[in-house]
C-alpha cells in the first residue's frame, strides 16, 4: 500500500529524518535509565532545544522553529514511532500554545524563548485530587496581596512536574463566580518563594520515565502581570479554547502508537514458529493482523485530516474529541490483541510491544477522559 500522508511534502520529510535521527541518538539509548529515575536527564530538554524541535510550529519573533503545525505532528509521531513516553514535549508545546494564543505580547516576549531554547521546561496544572474531569470544581485559589497573587492549593498528576521552570496553574481568581472566576497563572517554580513544593513523583502503570507529580501551593507568589492574557476571569474560556491541540496530539500519539505495534507484530510473526510454520501463516494470525491493518488505515486517514484541519485553523472542539476517544479506545484494543499475537514474550518488559501495552492505557483517561470526549461530542446531536 503506497498511501502518503495529504500534509507531508519533501521538506517535512527532510524534517522527519532529522527528527528521527535525533530521537535515535538522544532519547532511545536513554529510555530504560529514564523509567528507572522517572524523569527524562534535564540537558535533553536543552539538546532538543538547540535542534529547534521543542516549539517547531512557534514563530521564529518568538523564538520558535518558524514551522507549522506539521512540523510539531512529526516530532510528536518520531516520539511515539520510538516507543517513547518519557519526554513531555507534548504539555509543553501545550503551554506554548496557550502563551501563543492567550498570553500578552510581554508574556510571549518573556515565555516563549525560553521554551524553544529548553532554558524552561513547561508543565500545566489543572487536575486536583478532588477535581479532575469537572475543572469548574477546582479550589487552588489565587488571590491579588498588592502585585502579587499568592496561591493555596495542590494539584495532582501533573506532567513536567519534577522538572518544571514554568507551570500554567488553574485557579479560582474570584473562588463565587464559577468558570467566570478560574484564571491561569503562569507560575516560575524557582521565583515563587518557599511556598510552592514538589511532591514525589508518582508510581504508574506505564509511562514509567515521565515525572509526573503531586504539586503543593502553600502561599506561592505570582507577579500580578503573570495572569495569562493580563485580564482575570478567562482562564475558563482560554481552557475550552486551547484543549483541542491537545486533544488532537493525544490521538497523533495514538495512530503512530497503533502503527508500531502493527509493524513489530507482523515481524514478530514472521519470525516465531509453531505447529511447523511461522505464526502469521495461521489463519487466525492473518486475519487479525488484517483486521488491524484495516483499522491503523482508518486511523491513519482520520487523524491525517485532523492534522489538516489543524494546519488551515479549522479544527472544531468536536472533531478534535472525536480524534481523542476513538483513536485512543482503539489503540487500547489494538495492543491488546498484539500482545496476544506475542504470546508470553508480549508481557516481557523487555519486549517493546510490552511497553506498548502499559503505556497506552492512560491514553484514554487524560487530555479528558473518553466519557467527556463523548459527553462533548453529544452537545452536537
Ligand atoms: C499519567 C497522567 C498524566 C496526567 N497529566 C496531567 C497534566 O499534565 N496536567 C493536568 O492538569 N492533569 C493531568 N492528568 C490528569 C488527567 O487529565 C485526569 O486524570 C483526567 O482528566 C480525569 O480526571 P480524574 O482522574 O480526576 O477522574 P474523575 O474526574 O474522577 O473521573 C473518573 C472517571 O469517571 C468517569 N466520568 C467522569 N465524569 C464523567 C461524566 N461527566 N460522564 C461520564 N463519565 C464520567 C470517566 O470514566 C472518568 O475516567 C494526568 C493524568 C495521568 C494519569
């Protein structure tokens, strides 16, 4: 099958294998070391940042790469072709989009360099342990003490935790007027004062090399200038605004996670032998490596007009939800059924398929879980 995806060209594809060889020799090598420490080493950021991949569809007044929203799809596929779940360039490019979009010409000025350099690793703060999908119920506060807000609160599984320079923090600004009282609060975890901490790097399933946190707000300083967009009471519109992006990049992350679990299951196949004969020749391997071959071409097509929609700006929450829910849903299946196709070996963390497995089940919990995707899209029935 010789289907190439509508947004690539001769240029991207140049892009791609400069991606790619920087994936090969800085984040591969590093992967098994990286789940054992759970972070990625702090100078990756700084060598992802010199090869001009952090914020690759930023402009260039900004301190970006200057590229589109291609260019950023290609550094999230190489990562998840790779087998990587460790280097959270996906929320930091989130944040980037939000200073891109929402920030004050001086917040983009100040934030966006640094971002593209890898002086700053971003994170962004919503989830608290008694708020996660409902957002409207956070109770981090923030309140305005002369030029600076100081916060109270603790946020939970938080992506970058342990690494962040700069976090976008959800809080309640005006805590009586619902979403019209949540602001973001872009907050530099080394000028905030002693009253901001780090909590321990939490245990999960998969994704074992990416620090996700617990953060704790005990009185933390914000300049008054730090509210994104300069004005209070937006940070509930800037969230269903900026959501999408990441919503889409969830599913990018997904089509490519489904794609390499097809490719070293049909090698995996090919290779093995029982009852005489090489497992894809049985009919049961065949067709459910057909079923899924099916499906990673259905994806594929999906989130390559996702991506398109994306580079003309006319991606709709909807869509973008759509791409979230089922793209996610059906890696969890796919890998699934290819772990089967392994046998023992596929529940070896040896065994890249393996990894495949754990670290796609969080797929469908965040960026929103499926149930808000589906929740979303039922608003247009
Ligand atoms: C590895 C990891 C990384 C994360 N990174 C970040 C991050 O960087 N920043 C951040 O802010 N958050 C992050 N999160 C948090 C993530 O976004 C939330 O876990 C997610 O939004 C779900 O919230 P919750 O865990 O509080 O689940 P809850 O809100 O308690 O929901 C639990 C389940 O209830 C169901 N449910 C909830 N509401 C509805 C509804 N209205 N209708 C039907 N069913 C519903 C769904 O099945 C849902 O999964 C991360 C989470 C994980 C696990």
């Amino acid at each position: 099958m010789n289907y190439v995806s509508p947004w690539m060209d001769a240029d991207l594809e140049g892009f791609r294998d400069a991606v790619k060889r920087f994936v090969d020799a800085e984040i591969v090598p590093h992967n098994e070391r990286w789940r054992k420490q759970q972070h990625v080493d702090r100078d990756t950021w700084n060598k992802a940042g010199e090869m001009g991949i952090l914020l690759a569809d930023i402009p260039e007044e900004y301190g970006g790469s200057g590229g589109t929203f291609a260019h950023q799809a290609i550094v999230f596929e190489e990562l998840s072709f790779s087998g990587d779940t460790a280097f959270g360039i996906h929320v930091h490019a989130i944040v980037a989009h939000y200073l891109l979009n929402q920030g004050t010409e001086e917040q983009k000025r100040t934030y966006l360099p640094k971002l593209a350099s890898g002086e700053m690793v971003a994170a962004i703060a919503m989830t608290e342990p008694g708020a996660g999908s409902d957002l409207k119920g956070i109770r981090t506060t923030a309140k305005l003490e002369g030029d600076h807000y100081v916060l109270h609160g603790s946020k939970t599984f938080i992506s970058n935790g342990y690494l962040a320079d700069l976090i976008l923090v959800v809080a309640k600004t005006d805590p009586e007027a619902g979403s019209k009282g949540i602001s973001l609060m872009l907050l530099e975890t080394k000028n905030c004062g002693d009253g901001f901490r780090v909590g321990r790097i939490l245990e999960k399933v998969g994704q074992k090399g990416q620090d996700t946190c617990e953060l704790f707000f005990d009185g933390a300083r914000v300049p008054r200038e730090n509210v994104l967009g300069g004005v209070e009471g937006k940070g509930f519109v800037q969230l269903m605004t900026e959501l999408p992006y990441e919503r889409v990049i969830v599913g990018i992350a997904g089509v490519a996670a489904i794609e390499k679990a097809l490719a070293l299951t049909i090698e995996h196949t090919k290779e093995r032998k029982a009852f005489g004969q090489a497992l894809i020749e049985l009919q049961n391997t065949r067709f459910v490596l057909a079923e899924i071959k099916t499906e990673a071409t259905v994806a594929r097509t999906f989130i390559d007009r996702c991506i398109v929609d994306m580079l003309e700006g006319r991606m709709d929450t909807e869509l973008a939800s759509m791409a979230k829910y089922w793209i996610t849903d059906l890696q969890c299946k796919v890998v699934d059924q290819c772990v089967q196709l392994f046998g023992g070996y596929g529940y070896m963390l040896e065994y890249p398929i393996a990894q495949l497995y754990v670290d796609a089940r969080v797929q469908r919990i965040y960026g929103g879980a499926n149930e808000i995707m589906k929740e979303i899209i039922s608003r247009s029935l």
